[in-house]
C-alpha cells in the first residue's frame, strides 16, 4: 500500500483551504474542530487525512484538471518486442511511465529514444528496473515491520 507524505498531506489540506476561498480564520476554526489544533503544522498524518477528507465534504475535488499526457508504447524492431514488453510489464508493474524507461537508456546507453537501443541496450533497461522493483518490494517490506 503506498501511503501519502506528510509533505503532500500538508499541501493537499491548504490547496484545498485556498480552492475553496477559506479565510484564515474559518480554516483554523475548521482545522481546531475537526482535530482540536488552529495549526496543520503539528497534525499527525491521520488527521491530515481527516482534513482533507473534510474538505472533500466542502465541495474540494483533488483530482487534475489538466488531461494526462501518455507517450505511446515504443515500436519494436526486429528482436527487440519481447524486451520491450518485459519492460512494459516492469513499467506498469512500479506505475512508472514509458519515461522513466526512456531516461534510463538515455543515461546507461545514450540513446534519446527507446526504439533506438538495440537488444543488449534493452536488457541493461530491464535490469534497471528489475533492481528498482527489489529496492521497492525492500522498502515496502520494512514499511510493514515498523510499528504504526
């Protein structure tokens, strides 16, 4: 489960304070009712997220209004579809972006463009991410050692 930073907690609850024309003095009335402090600054991460649930019921929609840019999928050359569908998977796998593949090759090969790396190139990409998914499955692991 990927769980949110305080950092972005923390602006989410005054983002949404501004979106919705709160002056300072309803918005810690607000904060002080919900979690009994004027202040998000010493919230713990729970009630951050019942502010930002409660200004959800304000009428705040988090979501982006800007539409999502997606590059297309990379074209295979001959050799080279099935490394690149390992590294779709791996991709999709972490919710990584075609991206991330691409500046991977850029700085280990030099190439701008994945369909420009050849099948050694491909697997150096691959090995990359599948470090990543290690470092990632690592990191969660400890994540759920740790007491709450």
């Amino acid at each position: 489960m990927k769980t949110e930073s305080r950092r972005s907690l923390l602006a989410k609850v005054h983002i949404a304070a501004k979106t919705l024309g709160l002056d300072d003095d309803t918005y810690r009335d607000m904060l002080e009712s919900i979690t009994g402090q004027r202040s998000a600054g010493p919230l713990t991460d729970r009630q951050l997220v019942q502010v930002i649930a409660a200004l959800r019921k304000r009428g705040w929609d988090d979501t982006d209004p800007r539409p999502a840019r997606k590059r297309p999928k990379p074209r295979a050359t001959p050799g080279t579809a099935p490394l690149l569908g390992k590294i779709e998977a791996l991709l999709a796998d972490a919710g990584r972006p075609w991206a991330y593949a691409v500046a991977i090759a850029k700085r280990q090969c030099g190439v701008e463009k994945l369909e420009w790396a050849g099948p050694e190139q491909l697997r150096g990409v691959i090995a990359a991410l599948v470090k990543d998914a290690q470092r990632r499955a690592k990191r969660e692991a400890a994540e759920q050692e740790m007491p709450a």
